[in-house]
C-alpha cells in the first residue's frame, strides 16, 4: 500500500470540495450531494487506516457511515419533495419560513 | 515512464487470461444476443400458430445478423433538445454494466474471468443493478414524456424488486455459507442437492423478481409498448438502441446464471452424487447427437440445395460437439490411468454444457411467460411486490435460518434437510398469502389504492 | 411536473398545469389508439384526471361524397367507414335505401346477407379480441384470432370476390348468388369456432392478471351508457338488454333463436364477456340459418337507375360495434339530397372520458380498446 | 509501481469528478459526476483490499442512493431550475472554511514528529497481508464487537424510511 498520507490527502480534497459545495449551491439537492462527497471522503480515511492497522474497525465504521448517508438521503429528499410540493423551488435561501 | 511500462507488462503478464476472456465474451456476446433473440421469435412464433422469421438463411439462421448489419447502418438519430452528453452515455452505461457483471459468474469450474472473486455473487448482483442508471438517463435525457415515464416506472420497479431479489438471494446464501461463486456450486455438491430445492420459496421469489428486474413480460412495464410506445427507448434508434437491447438480453443472461448458480446447482449435474444415475454424463453427448440426428433428417426436406447443405453442415458440428462430450466420459472408463489427467476436462466440458443447459431453461422459461400471459399494470405490480414478495422473502429468511439452526440440532444433512426446509418453506407462504389476504381486506378500494404507485 | 416560469419582474408565475400535472399527447401515432385517434391526457404521476378525444385525422367527408353519388355509386363508400365489418355496413345502407324505396329484399338474400352479417360481426369481434389484447400485454390471442378471421375472410373472397370492403350487397338483394359450398364452409367454420373459442377463454378469461387488469376498469353505469347515446356491447355491457336484431328485426333475424348476453358491473371485463358471447350466439345464428335457405330470386325488381320518391328514412342495424343508422333524405332525384350516418363508434367514444377519469395510463389503453372504436368510422 | 497508477488513476478521477459535481449548472449532470466520483472511491476501497466495502459501496451508493437522488431530480421540475442562479454569494466564506480545514490538516502533518504527541500518529504499519480481502472478517467483527451499534444503525435506517414516507407523502 502506498504511504498513509496518499489518501489523507486525496480525503481532504474530497472534504474541500464538498463543504465549498455545500457552502456555495443554492440548490438543496446539489447541497445534499456534497454532504455525500463529505461523507465520502472520511471513508476513504477510515478504510486507509483500517488497512494501515491492519484492523476491520475502520471498515465497520465505513459502513455505518454508508447506512448513515442512506437515511441522510432518504429523509433529505423526503423532504425536498414535500417542500417542492408547497413552494415549487428546491433553492435552499428560499427555504426563509419555519412554517408555511 | 519506464517504470509505467513495465507496471502494464507485468500487469499484463499476470492477469492475460482474465483479459482474454473478457475480450472474447465481449467479442461473442452480441451473436449470442441476437441468436436468442432468433430463438426467442421462432418459440413465439411456434406458439403462436405461425413460421417466424424465415427468409434470411434456412429457416431464418441468419436473421440476427442481417438485423445487427441494418441497425448499425441506420442513422443515428438524437433528439433535438436532448440532452446530448447522456443521451450518448445512457445507452453505453446499460450494456456495460451488463458485461460487467459477466465477469464475476463462473461457466464451469475453470471458466471464471474474475477469478476467486471473494465477493462473487455480490459483485454480480451489485453491478448489474448498475444498469439501472442507462433506463433512468436514457429516459431522462431523450426530452420526451414518454421517455420519461418509462424511465419512473423502472426506477421504482427496479429498486423494487431488488429488495425481493437480494432477499432470496440471501436465503440461498445460507445453505452456502459463502460468496464466493466457486464454492456455492461446491457447497451444493457438498449437500448433493440443490439449493433450489432446499429453498423452493426463496427460487420462486428470485424467479419472479428477476423477471421484474430484466423488464421482461409480464412485467415489462417501462417498455410496454402499447402504453408507453417503447418506454425509455422511444427516442433511441438504430446502433443506441441495439446497445439497450444488448444489455437486456445480457441481464437475461446474468440472472439466469445467477440463478442458475445459487439454485440449479451451478454447472453440477443433477444428482451430482447420486451414482446410479451416472449414465447421466451421457445425456449432453446423446442430446447433440440427436440434434445432429435431427438436421440430417431434415436436410433433405429443404426447398433449395444450399440450405439441405447448411443443414448437413449443422449437423456435422452437432456430432463434433457430441464426440467433444462424449470423450471425458469415455476416456476414464477405457482406461482408468487417464481418469486424473481427464477431470479438468471433464468438469469444464460437462460443467458448461449443463450450465447453458440450465440457463437456457431458465431463460425459456422469461420467454414462455412473455407469450403467455398479459401485463400487469403499475399499481399491481408495485402492489404484487410489495405486498406479497417482499413480506414472503423476508418471512422466508427468517424460518429457513430457524430451519437450519433447527437441522444442524437433530444433525441433518443433504437431502434430510429438506425435512426441515419444506415445512419451513410451507410455513412462508402460508404467513405471506395471510398478509396479502389482510392487506386486500383493508384496501379501501381499487382506485384509491392506485394513486402513489411511484411513491412505492 | 410543475411548470413554473419567471417572469420579467422576477416573480413566478404558474402556469395552468399545478404540481405534478403532466399533459401526455397519445396519438395520433401510438400503437394502441388503433388508428389515427389522438388522446390529449391530463396526468397526475399515472393517473388521469382529465381527457380530451381528438378526431378527425381520418375524415374523408363520407357523408358529403353521398350527395354527389347515385345511390348505387355510394355504397362501396360505406364500405370504407368501419372497414373491419363492411358487410355491415353495406347492409345497412341497402336496407335503409329499401326502405326508402319501398322494396323488400327475397327471402333468399335476406337469409344470406343475416349469415354473413353474423360472420361480419364474429370476424370484427375477433378483431376486436386480438387487438384489445395486446394491449393488455398478451401477445398470442391476436394471431389465434387472426387465423380464425381468416377463415371467415376467405368464405367473403369466395363468396364475392374481395376479402375486406366487400361490397357485398346491392340494393334490393344480392348481386351474387351464393356459390356451391357456402352451407359447407360456414358449418365447418362454425364446428371449429366452438372448440377455438374455448381456446381463446382459456387464455384470458380465468387469468388472474386479465382480471386484474379488466376488472373494475372504465365502468359505465347502466343509466350512464344510455345518456351518453352508448350502443351495442358497450350498453350491453353495462347490463341493458338492448340489441336491434330483437328490438326492431330486420334481414332474416327475426326467424332465429339467439341470446342477448349482458354484464352486470359495466366494467371491461363484462364488455369483454359480452362479445364473447355475442360470437358465440353469432355462430348459433349462422348454424340455424344455413340449416334452411329458401330458394328463389335474389333479387328483387328495382330500376337500374333508382329515384327514390321525395322523403326521408332513418334505418339502423346492430353492426358489431353498435347500432348503425342511416338516415337518406330523398329530393326525388338520383342523388340523395343527404346522408347522415350514426356510426356507433363515434357515438361509444363519447363515453371515453367518463370511463378513463381516475384510472391510470395503463387503463387508457385497455378502455380504447374496449370500446372497439375503428378510427375509419369515428371521423368517416 | 501498479498499486500508484491505481491509485493515481482512481484519486483523479474522483477529485476531478467532485469537482464537477459541485460545479455543474444541470443537476443531473451534478449527479452523474457525483456517481463517477463514488465509483471512483469504491476503486480506492478496491485498492486497499476492503472488497466487501467495495461492492457495498457500489450497491448502497451507486446503486441505492444516487438512484433515489435522480429519483427525485426528475420528480422535481428541471428545466426552470437550470436557468435560475445557481450559486449564493458566498464564495469567501467558502473560501475561508476550505482555507481554515486545509490549514489544520496542514499543520498536523507539519507538526508531525516535531512536537511529541502531536500530529500524525504512524504508529508501526501493520504487515500488508494482516488483512486479506475478506467479507466474513467484516462480517465477524460487524456481529461481535459492534453489535450494538449494527442494531442502533438498522433502527436508524428504520425511523429514516419511516420519516421519509411521511415527508413524502401527499396530504390528501
């Protein structure tokens, strides 16, 4: 295996480039795909040590991260869909009303 | 760069044979494609009171290519507002995933392109629900209702059905204890029966999703052609839409093999222990034998030379075959010294012929279906896989786990298990057809039932 | 889909279409609207919540190539309005211009136009049978039905020449007398459609996913099909016994025995069960009436050129769809004045949109198909 | 050497793919981009030996998620979405947040071996075939020592589907 900082690097670029997308998308469901990439990214670390100590920890958490990101997505476009059925936008600084 | 050089070599030199086989099934599987569908046509038109496709060669054996020769030369039309970039990636998607998921089946004992895979069935399974995403952006991307529509309705149908599948799957799992493709034939060899049997429920189950999973009739509701005009294909023609209907057909046949794999005993006999029944070994030598028994018959009858020809010509190749069968059988039996040197060859011959055997039977069957019975409408479907497979593949899991637990107390094996597993299975049934029988009570009405079938 | 566009002050504007509405254009090119028929559907996700017939794509002005035809010169035109039962339709032009004329056909032809009337209709039915199916997804009865209509399809060659707009009938009787096997081809016909049939129901009638697919779709209550003008096996379906063949005879089939089958629920499946039977009485009709054809002329005495006396008639018959009606209106010339025909495809279309509301895309299909329209009569 | 254009190959891929996802006007592109990038890291996963993270990776991922995800996208209305502007105005503080994370990391490699007890713990790597590629290893350790969480996440999963109906549901 390469050295463990290969894929703490490609991780955090991953991270970035999912928290810039959260940051900057105005569309919700762009946003929750860049939560997806985040979540990704710390995969990737948690494998990388998983198989640097030679311990399966690392993958079983791996995995509940990925059982996490399907209720995340489940619930999240759940959501989208009941608030485009209301307001017809799926534009995240449209989303301004606790209550409609 | 030297070092990249020499990194590809290497990795050449390990894993050419994989490479090469791929390279072959990607080569070849077109032609078998097109010949069932050659097959597929002659069935429908037997049963069906008619001849079929008859023009092109003797008795239409090459229609497939005449057909494949006339879709690469049509034009390549796109939509024009169309989504380019997808409409282009969707179709390609579709067969690749379907090709890809060739790799993790094994033919025979020897014939496996990713070998010693230790996911094996996973990757299959996995992968080839990757094709998914070819109906869902083929239909999206063609800019058109009907696309689209088609493109919903397998979304929800896959995913779905998937559930129902994956279930039955585990319940075969169970009795293998394994992944790995190589050693769930082996386990069945082991038990001396197949997991077909043992887990009658869980077979059916997978059958009918698998026929949901590839559109296949009566479920073949994305492309239903009479409401949908051709569902997530409307808008694709000549060579895009033969790489849809490459990739149909090569899920047919990776369904079928995994079926095939998990219940049917992978490329084992049936009764692979079972001595007595050793003539058996015979039967794909005999079986060729007589298909060329059956051209030579026939040669005669045909209205020009060419094709009495053609026949005999067919007929030769069906007696080669039959000797190729024949001699691992034979050989051990003259002189038993050469048995060791002849078992490889006689797994991998063997093996592959009842494979296909079984595969082709299992896919006989998508057909028989196809031209029997009407379509089901979305709702039912949804209804039909929610209501009823679901429950009954996750009832099924649960009392053939107890089952076995059950079997591994009063130390059953083989064919004993079935003592535990029928009832067990029997139990399934009758707890998911009470559930249906609930769920149709309290179903306030036919319409009102209808209204979210995507939200399924 | 939910349609919402941005207009030039930065508000939103929806358009007509709410969330989730989706307007979907079936036709006039889509396999299932047999023909040129254009369907405009208003959807929520798969349902229907509103539909518009448009008509028209198949109008050649029947009705108006009358007025400038003899009436001997426009009966091949009738031929052509519903053009899988022309004999049908031929009959009831010929015996509305009778009766306008005041003339009887002989009881000899009158025998002979009710039997192939009756095989007209199992013909059209089995038509209907094949296509209906397939849309529902069964692919094999159609060419099971299309071998028997063949059969029947060849007597019609033999007896007159042409296999589809026959032109079989004249004005005032038969312009052929029947050839030498007709009693023979039609009792073959009529032995081997028995077992044939039974073939057919083997397929669907028990079949759990015909059932779910026929069963409780597009109802029409009884009152419903009477007040949208519904004819033939659509009424029937719908549980009204009502049927011109017994109503108000005509031709020979006030001599014959035969049923009347009707539904009960209204719905897809008893319109299906309706036909069934009918082919079944049909048959029973075509046996009782080769058992016993007068001899005579087949003619009766009319003029080569006809002028009917200054009046008007209305004359229907039961074609296979519905009830068929011509109404002539004679000015005492060669022409008639006018003709006006009350195909019952059109009139059974009507009822289109009251059976497929609620019901989901998948139904469209099955309902245009078991209302039997043929586009060619629709738009004439 | 085959291991590093492996790894190469997979990293860019998924880090060109991401970038897109997030730049991309057309959601569906964004979606498609995003399902290289998985399939990508499930390439990584592959690299690493994790074979059953790998395929689960493609099953629940590729095969699950992003399925719903375009599910949805094409539930809700495109073709307005795309025209309309796409980016908030909040680039700096993107900047910044990326900026801050990259300098955090950065400083735990830096501080490695300079400070003790600070940044990157290596701690001896474990011999490369401690781990063989192995689903039933997984599986063990899923069934023995995290038992618990296994149920507390199929519980998880359970209030997700059952709140995702209700979410979804239409108000008749």
């Amino acid at each position: 295996m390469l050295s463990i900082e290969h894929y703490l690097f490609l991780g955090l670029a991953l991270f970035i480039i999912g928290v810039i997308g959260v940051v900057t998308r105005r569309n919700v469901i762009v946003v929750l795909m860049s939560i997806e990439l985040i979540l990704n990214a710390v995969n990737i670390n948690l494998v990388a040590f998983s198989r640097l100590y030679g311990d399966v920890a690392g993958q079983v958490f791996a995995l509940f991260i990925i059982a996490d990101a399907a209720a995340e997505a489940a619930v999240g476009l759940g959501i989208i869909i009941a608030f485009f059925r209301n307001r017809e936008t799926v534009l995240a600084d449209e989303m301004d009303l606790l209550k409609w | 760069m030297e070092a990249v050089i020499q990194a590809t070599l290497d990795f050449l030199k390990a894993y050419w044979p994989p490479l090469l086989c791929g390279l072959v099934i990607v080569a070849v599987l077109p032609l078998i494609a097109g010949y069932i569908v050659l097959v597929e046509r002659k069935l429908m038109a037997d049963m069906q009171a008619r001849l079929g496709p008859m023009r092109v060669g003797p008795h239409g054996l090459l229609q497939p290519i005449a057909d494949a020769v006339k879709l690469l030369i049509k034009e390549d039309i796109i939509p024009q507002d169309a989504d380019k970039l997808v409409f282009w990636l969707a179709p390609v998607l579709s067969v690749g995933a379907a090709l890809l998921s060739l790799a993790g089946l094994a033919i025979g004992p020897a014939f496996q392109v990713a070998k010693g895979i230790n996911i094996g069935i996973l990757f299959v399974v996995g992968v080839s629900a990757m094709g998914i995403y070819g109906i869902v952006l083929g239909g999206w991307a063609s800019n058109s209702h009907y696309s689209l529509m088609g493109a919903l309705r397998s979304s929800a149908q896959l995913v779905s059905y998937e559930t129902a599948a994956g279930l039955a799957l585990v319940t075969g799992l169970l009795f293998a204890g394994t992944l790995n493709v190589t050693s769930i034939v082996e386990a069945q060899y082991d038990q001396g029966i197949w997991f077909g049997l043992l887990a009658p429920v869980a077979f059916f189950t997978y059958l009918v999703a698998s026929i949901a999973e590839t559109n296949r009739a009566p479920f073949d509701l994305p492309e239903a052609e009479s409401e949908l005009v051709a569902g997530y294909m409307t808008e694709y023609s000549g060579f895009r839409w033969a790489l849809y209907f490459l990739g149909e057909y090569t899920n047919m046949i990776v369904v079928a093999s995994v079926a095939t794999t998990l219940f049917l005993g992978g490329w084992l006999r049936p009764f692979p222990r079972t001595h007595w029944l050793n003539f058996l070994d015979f039967l794909p030598a005999l079986f060729m034998a007589a298909v060329g028994a059956y051209c030579v018959f026939r040669a005669p009858k045909q209205p020009t030379k060419v094709q009495s020809l053609f026949m005999l010509a067919v007929a030769g190749l069906c007696f080669v075959a039959a000797l190729v069968l024949l001699a691992p059988v034979i050989l051990p039996m003259l002189r038993p010294s050469l048995a060791p040197a002849v078992k490889p060859f006689y797994d991998g011959i063997l093996g592959s012929f009842w494979f296909l055997l079984k595969v082709s039977a299992y896919i006989y069957f998508f057909m028989w279906l196809r031209f029997t019975i009407p379509r089901y409408r979305f709702d039912q479907l949804m209804r039909l896989g929610w209501h009823f497979l679901i429950p009954l593949s996750i009832i099924n899991v649960l009392v053939i786990g107890i089952a076995m637990i059950v079997g591994s107390y009063l130390h059953l094996e083989g064919g004993w298990l079935l003592l535990v597993t029928i009832p067990a299975s029997v139990i399934a049934l009758i707890v998911a057809l009470f559930i249906l029988s609930i769920e149709q009570k309290s179903a306030p009405s036919e319409q009102g039932r209808a209204s979210d079938s995507y939200a399924g | 889909m939910a349609r919402t566009t941005i207009a030039e002050n930065g508000e939103k504007q929806h358009t007509l279409l709410g969330a989730d509405e989706l307007i979907l254009n079936m036709g006039p090119q889509h396999p299932s609207t047999h023909g040129v028929l254009r369907v405009k559907l208003k959807l929520d996700g798969e349902r229907v919540i509103g539909s518009e017939c448009m008509i028209g794509y198949l109008h050649r002005g029947v009705e108006k190539i009358a007025e400038h035809r003899s009436y001997q010169q426009f009966a091949p035109y009738v031929d052509r309005m519903d053009y899988v039962a022309a004999v049908s339709n031929g009959l009831g032009y010929c015996e509305a211009i009778e009766k306008l004329l005041v003339v009887e056909a002989p009881a000899r032809a009158k025998v002979i136009r009710t039997i192939l009337t009756e095989l007209q209709r199992i013909a059209s039915h089995l038509l209907w049978l094949g296509t209906h199916a397939l849309d529902i997804g069964a692919l094999t009865p159609v060419f099971y039905c299309f071998r028997e209509r063949e059969e029947i399809l060849k007597i019609f060659e033999k007896y007159c020449g042409a296999r589809l707009t026959t032109h079989a009938f004249r004005i005032g009787g038969l312009q052929y007398e029947a050839y030498d096997t007709l009693e023979k081809d039609v009792e073959r016909f009529c032995k081997a459609f028995e077992s044939r049939i039974t073939e057919y129901e083997d397929l669907l009638t028990q079949n759990r996913i015909w059932l779910g697919r026929t069963k409780n779709v597009g109802i029409l209550k009884p009152a419903e099909a009477i007040a949208l003008g519904a004819t033939g096996p659509v009424l029937r379906g719908s549980g009204v016994k009502w049927d011109i063949r017994k109503a108000m005879p005509y031709a020979a089939y006030d001599q014959y025995k035969f049923e009347i089958p009707t539904g009960t629920t209204g719905d897809t499946y008893d319109r299906y069960l309706v036909r069934m039977e009918e082919m079944r009485q049909s048959r029973l009709i075509c046996l009782q009436a080769i058992e016993n054809i007068p001899a005579g002329p087949i003619m009766a005495k009319v003029g080569k050129v006809l002028k009917p006396p200054p009046g008007e008639v209305y004359h229907s018959i039961e074609a296979p769809k519905g009830e068929l009606g011509y109404y002539v209106v004679s000015d005492g010339t060669v022409q008639p004045y006018r003709v006006r025909i009350r195909p019952p495809s059109f009139v059974n279309l009507e009822s289109f949109d009251k059976m497929v509301r609620g019901h989901l895309v998948a139904d469209v299909v099955a309902i245009i198909g078991t209302l039997d329209i043929v586009l060619g009569e629709v738009d004439r | 050497m085959l291991d590093k254009i492996i790894f190469y190959f997979f990293a860019g891929l998924a880090v060109i793919s991401a970038v897109l996802t997030v730049t991309r006007r057309n959601v569906v592109h964004s979606a498609i981009f995003l399902i290289t990038a998985l399939l990508a890291t499930a390439g990584i996963f592959l690299q690493l030996r994790a074979e059953f993270l790998f395929i689960v990776q493609i099953i629940l991922y590729v095969g699950g998620i992003m399925v719903l995800f375009i599910f949805v996208i094409m539930l809700v209305n495109l073709d307005v979405a795309v025209r309309q502007m796409q980016f908030a105005r909040q680039k700096w503080v993107a900047l910044l947040i990326s900026l801050a994370l990259a300098a955090q990391v950065g400083l735990m490699f830096w501080s490695t071996g300079k400070l003790p007890g600070q940044g990157l713990l290596v701690s001896q790597a474990a011999p490369v075939d401690k781990l063989p590629p192995n689903s039933e290893e997984v599986a063990r350790s899923l069934f023995s020592s995290y038992l618990l969480p296994f149920e507390i996440a199929s519980v998880l999963l359970l209030v997700a589907m059952i709140g995702a109906v209700v979410m979804a549901k239409k108000r008749t």
